[in-house]
C-alpha cells in the first residue's frame, strides 16, 4: 500500500496540509520511495519521476531532497506530539490515559505504515540542523508518555520501577507496528491499538 492509499482513519487527504498540489505529489512520492528503497538509494529524479515530473520541476517547492526528508518529518513528529499530548491532557485515570495513548499511537503508525516508517526510521539522515528540530520533538513526545506515567506511579496506579526506561520500552512498542503492519493481516489498526494498549498496561503493572 502506498503512502497516497494509507487509511486515513477519519482524517482529511493524506498531506492535505501540503501545498500546493504539486508539492502534495512531490512529498507523497517521497515518502514512497524512501520506504521502499531508502533515503540514500532514492534520487531526486526517482521522486519526480513518481510524481509524473521533471527533475527541475522538484526544486521549484524543495530545494533538496533533505528539505523534502525534513517536511516528511516535521508534519509526522508534530502529528505523534498532537496525538500522545491530547491523550496526556484529556480528564481520566493514569491508566486510562495511557491505554488511550498507546491505542492511538498505534493506530497511526498502522494505518500510516508506510509514512511513519519513514518518520521514524530517517532520522539520521537528517542534517544535523533539522536533526536537532525532530530531536526536540521526540524528547516532547517522550515527556507526555512518561508524565502520564509518573502520574500513574504516583496515584498508585502503576507499579514502575524505571520510569524513563519503561517510556523508552512503550514508545518503542509502538513504533515498531509500522515495521510489520500488512493490511493483509489478520488484524485493523483497531485490534493492534486495542491489543498493544493492554500489554502496555499489563507492563506498567495494571490488572484486570
């Protein structure tokens, strides 16, 4: 599945928040390649070519192709921070919070495997100025899921001997679905969310 055809899961177009439209296509046909061969195998004459342009039509909206690996990124990061950040503030217990982190973490990295592996994955092709940004950007996301845990620990909720480490062990959990996801396999994006949300209470500690 292609990074044009991911289910949108209720959201608007893919990229919808690109413009304009032939800068919408250049950045969805990287995304395509760099998931299929890698950033550094990937050309600029590869994106445009998926994109049905020229070459020089690329650099009108990007200047490189790390600009467009960055924007690739940057819209993915902010989207991880907006989905782990609205589960943190919402009203609810420590564990409520966190089931509903990991389910919607999940789900998007399902349903949008083919981009977030990519975002994910990339980082270090990044120069180290926009590597410096999305750093920041995980550390951010890493502080939401780790306050809901050291709530949760504080509530008597969780029992967690090693906060820190156990939000590196839940992030990573997550973010690994958009290795393996095949929408050909025997579970949604749903059913994934639901099944990660309960090992990850399970190993902050909760029981049913």
């Amino acid at each position: 599945m292609s990074a044009a055809e991911e289910t949108p899961g209720g959201e608007d177009m893919p990229w919808g928040e690109v413009t304009p439209e032939a800068a919408r296509r250049l950045l969805v046909a990287a995304v395509e390649a760099f998931a299929e061969r890698g950033y550094h195998a990937t050309t600029t004459r590869d994106i445009a070519g998926r994109a049905g342009m020229s070459p020089a039509a690329l650099y009108i909206h990007y200047k490189t192709k790390e600009e467009l690996l960055h924007r690739i990124s940057r819209i993915g990061h902010d989207k991880a921070l907006e989905i782990l950040r609205a589960a943190a503030d919402r009203d609810g217990t420590a564990a409520e919070r966190l089931a509903d982190a990991v389910r919607s973490f999940v789900r998007w990295h399902a349903e949008r495997h083919t981009t977030a592996r990519v975002v994910q994955y990339e980082l270090d092709a990044l120069g180290p100025e926009h590597r410096a940004e999305i750093v920041e950007l995980r550390k951010q996301s890493d502080g939401a899921v780790r306050r809901i845990i050291d709530e949760g620990v504080e509530a008597g909720e969780f029992v967690v001997p090693d906060v820190p480490g156990t939000t590196v062990a839940v992030l990573s959990l997550c973010i690994d679905v958009s290795r393996w996801f095949n929408t050909q396999g025997r579970r949604s994006p749903d059913e994934v969310g639901a099944l990660y949300a309960d090992l990850v209470l399970r190993m902050v500690g909760v029981r049913k």
